[in-house]
C-alpha cells in the first residue's frame, strides 16, 4: 500500500461511496484519508463508515485517517411568499426578526446576533453570493438595505457577512452533539466551520480534551485577518474555497491559497486544500483542464493534502475522481520543476535539537542518496517536523501508537507503520531496517537514515541520527 506521491488525497464518504466495495475501491484508487461531513447523514450513516474504514485499515495493515467535519452555524434567511420572490436592483429591502412569510421589500432572518454585527456600508451575500445587500441602516432587530445585486430569493437561503465578526460560537448545540459522536468513534482530525478567530480553536480545544487533532476551516474574511492567531492554536487548516470565494472576491482566492499554504508549511503544520477541485466529475467521467491545473498548482505549493468533496460523496464516478486526482499528484511529483518550486522556499528550524536533528536529517539523506529517512515518534511532533523539510527521501514514520500513525497520515510524504518502540540502539537500526525493507522503500546494500529521541519512547525528545545500510 506504499504510495509513489507525498501529497496526500483526501476523500469525502456520502450517498456514492458508503458501501465497503466502494470505500475499499477508493482506498486501492489512491485515498489516504475520508471526509466524514456532519452537514449530512445521521449518527448511523458516520457510524456505519467507520467501522468499514477500520476494518480496510487492519485488513490493508495501512493507518488510515478520518476527518469528522462539523456544520457549523448556518445563518439562512426565512420562509418566502410562494416559495420564492423577484428581488429587484436599485430597490430598498429589510431583513428583520419578523416570522412572516418575505415578499419582495422585506424578508425574515431569526439571527438577532447578526444586526448586532452589521454596520453602514457592510455587504451581505445571499445564496452563495447571487444576491448582494449593502447595509444603509441597522436597529436591534432589522437592517435596510439596498440591493446592489438581484434575482430570485428563495426559502432558507444562506448569508454570509463578509465584512462582519458574528458574535457566535463555532460550535452549535448540532456541534457539540456531533463532536461527542466524532470522538466516541475514533475520529481523528476535527475540522471545525466557521472559525473567526483564535478563541474558536481553544473552545474546541477544551471539548475535545486531547482525543483528537483539531483543523481550522478557513472560509471567512475575518478568519485571514486572524490567521497568524488561528495557524498558531489549530493543528492544521483546511483551505475551504467554497465559502471563502463568496466572502471574498474571487480574484482574491488563489492568493489567499498560496499565502495559506506557505504559512502552514513554514510553521510545520498540515494543510488540506478544498472545494470543487474536480468539480465536473460530479457528472461527467474526465475533469476540466482547469481543474487538472487546480490540482496540480495545489502541489507544485507543497500542500499536505488535496481534497474530494461532492466527486466522492455524491457523484457519479467517485473511484474515477481518486484515480485522476492520483495520476495528476504523482505527474506532478515527478517533474523536476516540482522539487525546484519545493527548494525556493527553505524556511529556517526553529531553535530545537528536534528541528536541528530533522533538517540534518533532510541533508545527509540528500548527500548520500539515501533510500529513506526513517523516524520514529510517540506523539507525531518529530515526524511532523520532518515533513516540514519536504525532503528528497520519502519519510519512514513508525510509531507505537496507532492513534499517532492515523493523524500523521495526512501529512506530506509520511508513510506510518505501527511498531513497538526500539529499546536500545541495536534495536532502533534493526527495526528501521527491517521494516524499512518490508515496506518497499530499501532493498539489501541501500542507506537510511534513522533519527529518535534518547532515552527511547520520550515524546518529543529527538536527539541522535544514525545511518545505516540494510542488510
């Protein structure tokens, strides 16, 4: 199951792809990791996949990771007269707390928090953007506004505020209950919607308590205004493209793209880049040529992880869509302009002996064309520095605890492998080697180099690096 690509593919389960046959297709396509999305489904729908992923994973011997992605706040606008109505350009229009059906001049929104937010000369955007507000007036309970953008506005259609911070927890009652539900199944990457500032993460933070990794969805404007806070308290970010190109000027989002992933990459944090990157093969069997180019752009810039929303979930040739996103990742990989791209930016270790140790790492396997660097790592931390380097040698990670070796997998170029601990020097080579040889990265005769902290099985104490030669 060793894959010829560093970047990994993550894949959302749904309606399409819930079967084992289908989860297990998508595995052998390429899929490193799946998307449980908390918007859909019910508690049996994700219990159900999960338990299918598990027993692929001891079947295969290969961790597999498991995102579970929360819903968020949803702020929609209420019911309208007849299902739907005209809204016309130039024309005045009130958003209010009244229930009453919305006609063309008025229509409810039951989110007192948001009026508190609106100021004159703020945007709201409705229905993904096809209907824009600019806000002339703000009470209590209602905002006048005046349509810049018009069209027809149907029942409980979303807004978005791209000029606002909502005085709102990121996490909803709906939330809470499906975080419970996340963490009791084994889930291990909580991606959390609507994050506007760093206090967002540690709310979550203290719900999860440790059971799992947490991962920042960036959508919101002000989420960028906040980034360096949020990059700092979040374990990884997911670049969601979706609401983030509503709220922003599209213009503005492959910008916003590459400035995310070369934060993350510089402070050694996973990112996931999201949202209609296959987009066609919802439909149809081949991609565009622009979505080709989408992808591979996502990994010429080093991204951890690529992602699958609806292709998988809901399409119609979900194993397809792995098997494009694959050839194109490993396409990429192998163009010489890849690893140039990769080598522009070095971004300096921070003053550790982990990072010293991992950046030393990173230049002797270069020196002496070694077959791999093998790590090893209780908590994940060295691991993920060493991926940090993007190396030219594919990173060997073993560790004793599986729930390590399943959040690491959705990190660039690191392959996890589950073992005991070394106890002595004489081990730790032996081991590397031996597993080394078993997973297909060295043959009889090849060089590794192999890093752990003294004394063995200390989380976070990586301090020594030995080469060795397979036997």
């Amino acid at each position: 199951m060793r894959r010829q690509r560093n970047t990994k593919i993550l894949a959302t389960l749904g309606p399409a792809s819930s079967t084992p046959e289908v989860i297990r297709a998508l595995i052998e396509a390429g899929a490193d990791a799946f998307r449980l999305n908390f918007s859909h489904g019910g508690p049996e729908d994700h219990k159900a996949r999960v338990a299918t992923i598990q027993d692929l994973e001891r079947e295969t011997g290969r961790p597999i990771t498991i995102v579970a992605d929360l819903q968020g706040p949803k702020i929609r606008v209420g019911r309208m007269t007849d299902g739907v109505v005209e809204l016309e350009e130039g024309k005045r229009f009130r958003l209010d707390l009244d229930p009453a059906e919305g006609t063309r001049r008025r229509a409810p929104l039951p989110h007192r928090e948001v009026f508190a937010a609106l100021e004159k000369g703020h945007e709201l955007l409705l229905d993904d953007g096809r209907i824009r507000l600019r806000v002339e007036r703000v009470g209590e309970d209602f905002v006048d506004t005046r349509i810049v953008v018009a069209g027809p506005l149907s029942d409980r259609k979303g807004v978005n505020l791209p000029d606002s911070i909502i005085q709102l927890s990121a996490l909803t009652e709906k939330d809470r209950r499906d975080l419970a539900l996340a963490l009791d199944l084994g889930c291990d990457w909580i991606a959390l919607s609507f994050v506007q500032r760093a206090d967002d993460i540690a709310e979550a933070r203290r719900l999860i308590g440790g059971r799992a990794a947490v991962m920042a969805k960036i959508e919101k404007p002000a989420a960028l205004r906040h980034i360096d806070d949020i990059v700092e308290q979040a374990d990884a970010i997911m670049v969601a493209r979706g609401d983030l190109g509503v709220e922003l000027p599209l213009e503005e989002v492959p910008g916003a793209q590459k400035r995310l992933v070369r934060l993350t990459r510089r402070l050694g944090k996973p990112v996931v880049v999201a949202t209609q990157m296959l987009e066609s093969m919802i439909n149809l069997p081949v991609p565009t040529r622009a979505e080709v180019s989408d992808v591979a752009t996502a990994v010429y810039d080093g991204a951890d992880a690529v992602m699958l929303s609806a292709e998988t979930a809901a399409g119609d040739h979900p194993v397809r869509a792995v098997e494009v996103m694959n050839r194109v990742a490993e396409e990429v990989e192998g163009d010489p302009l890849h690893r140039t791209i990769l080598d522009a930016v070095h971004y300096e270790p921070e003053a550790t002996a982990a990072d010293a140790i991992t950046l030393a790492a990173a230049q002797v396997a270069e020196t002496i064309s070694a077959r791999a660097i093998v790590t090893y790592t209780t908590s994940g931390s060295t691991a993920l520095r060493a991926s940090r380097e993007r190396p030219h040698s594919p990173i060997l990670v073993l560790t004793p605890r599986l729930d390590t070796a399943r959040r690491l997998s959705l990190a660039w170029g690191l392959h996890c492998v589950v073992t005991e601990d070394a106890v002595d020097f004489t081990d730790m080579i032996d081991k590397a080697c031996a597993i080394a040889k078993a997973e297909a990265f060295a043959a009889a005769g090849d060089s590794i180099v192999t890093t752990a902290g003294v004394p063995f099985g200390t989380p976070g104490a990586t301090n020594t690096l030995r080469i060795a030669w397979v036997a």
